[in-house]
C-alpha cells in the first residue's frame, strides 16, 4: 500500500509557490462528510498556511461524489479561481456500484482537466472501509486534502507561469516583425 508509513500531511514549505492571490474553489460532497468534512478541513488549513487570503477560497457542497463533476464545472465556469478541488469519498460496498461511481468521478474530473485550462484536483477516497478514509482525512496517515491543496497551489502556479511564456513568446513574435509567408514554401519569419 503506497500510504504506507506515510504521512500525506507532510511537505516543504519552502518548495510551494507564493499562492496569496491566487483563487481556490472548493467542491466537497456531502456523502460520508465525516470523511469529507476532514479532508475540506485539511485543504482549507493547507490554502491558508500558504497565505490564500480567506476570501480566496470558494467552497461549495453537493449531495455525492458523482456529482463533483458538474459541480466543479460549474465552479469553473462562474467562479473565476486559478484551481477547483474536487473532494469526496466512496467506500466500498457489496454491489458493483462503487466501481462505477469511482470510474465515473476519476473519468469525469480527468474530462474537465483536458478540456478546460483550469486544474481541477482529485481528492476522492476509494477506500475499502472507512477506517482506511479516516485514517486518510486526518488519521494515522494524515489528510489527503492537504495534499490535494499543496497540488491545487503548484498547479495553479504552472498555468500561471504557462501564461505568462505564452504572452512573452507572443510580444517577441509581435516586436520581431511581420509574418510572411511565401506560397509552397515553409512558414518562415521574416524582417
């Protein structure tokens, strides 16, 4: 197991991005929210040990981890944050269900990354029992929404960055001259 003798709470400080103005929205389900509750909990502490200004950080609820995905999108589309941090929790049952709504949730919120240019975090527990989410949301093993909140700052760091060489690399194209492009040939600059 890769948890174990592990703490998921532990990190360098010095090795996180200054987050003070970024954004974070925070979608948390209200299914297992004993479980839940921990890992918000842990993401918030985290968000704010790293200077994110408390009105920088956005949470909303929904009924279950299923619907974390239209939630985030939503946060996504209305909240104007630099990452969303999906949180929730499926335990494992007697029925086929779990598979699904895991399968669904991990698909779900790979979708929104690949098609929006905001992270969207993955802080979903698929535990086999609830001891093993306790021990993950504040147990023995630390708190998995910790992690998921030192993630969301790195990340919203890389698109920030990512931005910015893109609008540099554009004002060196624009500062360098026109474009020109001769008929059959390769696309080249020219001055």
């Amino acid at each position: 197991m890769a948890t174990v003798n592990k703490n998921l709470s532990e990190y360098d400080k010095n090795s996180i991005p200054n987050a003070k103005d970024f954004r974070f929205g925070i979608v948390v389900s209200e299914w297992n929210d004993v479980i839940t509750e921990g890992l918000c909990r842990g993401a918030v502490e985290a968000l704010l040990e790293n200077q994110v200004p408390a009105h920088h950080i956005i949470r909303w609820n929904v009924p279950g981890s299923f619907e974390l995905i239209y939630g985030s999108k939503k946060m996504l589309q209305t909240q104007n944050v630099d990452a969303v941090i999906a949180i929730g929790c499926v335990i494992q049952g007697q029925t086929k269900h779990f598979d699904f709504v895991c399968e669904g949730v991990a698909q779900g919120i790979k979708d929104l990354n690949v098609q929006t240019d905001i992270p969207v975090i993955f802080c979903v527990l698929t535990d086999n029992t609830m001891q093993q989410s306790i021990d993950r949301s504040g147990g023995i093993h630390g708190n998995k929404g910790t992690e998921a909140a030192i993630a969301a700052i790195k990340m919203a760091f890389i698109r920030q960055q990512a931005s910015l060489t893109h609008q540099i690399d554009n004002q060196h194209l624009l500062s360098s001259g026109p474009i020109q492009i001769e008929e059959g040939g390769p696309l080249e600059l020219k001055e």
